[in-house]
C-alpha cells in the first residue's frame, strides 16, 4: 500500500488523499456496499471523478439467531465485538429492541472505532472497548487488557 492512514477511518483516508489527488484525478473506490459516503462526497468536492464500486456486502447471519440468543440468555457470552456499523445494524435487527437490554445484561461491548461505537450507542448498545488504533489487533489485544484484572 503506498498510501496508509494514520487513523482508520474514512476521514484519516481524505486526509492522506488529499494532496494526492489533484482535480480531474480518476479515482476507483472499491469498498463495502453499506459504508458512508464520506470519501465519495468530499474527493468529489475536490475535483475528482470517482467512480464507486461495492465490492462486498454484509449479510445478517439470521441462521445462527437462535443459538446466540440462547448464548446471550444463558449468560455463555462475556463480550459481543462490533467490527463496522453494519455489524452492530445486523446483530441489533436479530432480536427485538426490548430484549436486547435483558440478552446484553453483564456483556461487554467492544468497537473497533469510534464510528462503530457511535451506531453502536445509538442504537442503545453502551460501549466499553475501543481500541486507540482501530484495527482488529488493536481491538483484540484492547479485548485482553479489559478482562485482564478478572484473571488476577
């Protein structure tokens, strides 16, 4: 990769991308399908022409429902990790808005980052994990530091 961001998010991206594209620039953004609009619109409004391709979609694992919420009822799960906002929407729409809080009681909440964290809170999950770098290490080793004093 010869152009990386410093912080992982759509925003740190434009910022990075930025000096590089000067107007007129021909750029191919191949990303996920349910994703903001944030580098479209703004290297947009810079003068590019960027063309937008979805190059996967996040589809809501329905079929495994039932053995989660029981999972969840029975108190078998210790931390729910939110990768994107798509999987905070999906995980949210397999159960109903009342029994998520009683499902959740006494589960840790992790988020990549502070985009996942705000959809996340929006939608009444409170987040207690989210790494300072907004990577999958990052959130597992955040994981690890979280529940380290129950291990003491």
């Amino acid at each position: 990769a010869e152009v990386v961001p410093e912080e992982y998010v759509a925003e740190g991206l434009l910022d990075r991308l930025r000096p590089l594209v000067v107007p007129g620039a021909r750029v191919l953004l191949p990303r996920a399908a349910e994703t903001r609009d944030v580098l479209v619109r703004e290297l947009t409004a810079h003068g590019a022409h960027v063309t937008e391709v979805a190059a996967y979609r996040t589809r809501a694992a329905t079929e495994h429902a039932a053995g989660l919420r029981e999972a969840l009822a029975e108190g078998r799960v210790d931390v729910v990790t939110f990768t994107s906002s798509s999987t905070v929407r999906s995980f949210c729409a397999l159960f109903g808005g009342a029994e998520l809080p009683r499902l959740l009681r006494g589960v840790t909440v992790a988020c990549i980052g502070p985009i996942t964290r705000a959809t996340a809170e929006g939608r009444g999950l409170a987040t207690q994990i989210v790494p300072e770098d907004y990577t999958i290490p990052a959130l597992a080793r955040a994981i690890v530091t979280h529940f380290e004093p129950a291990r003491s």
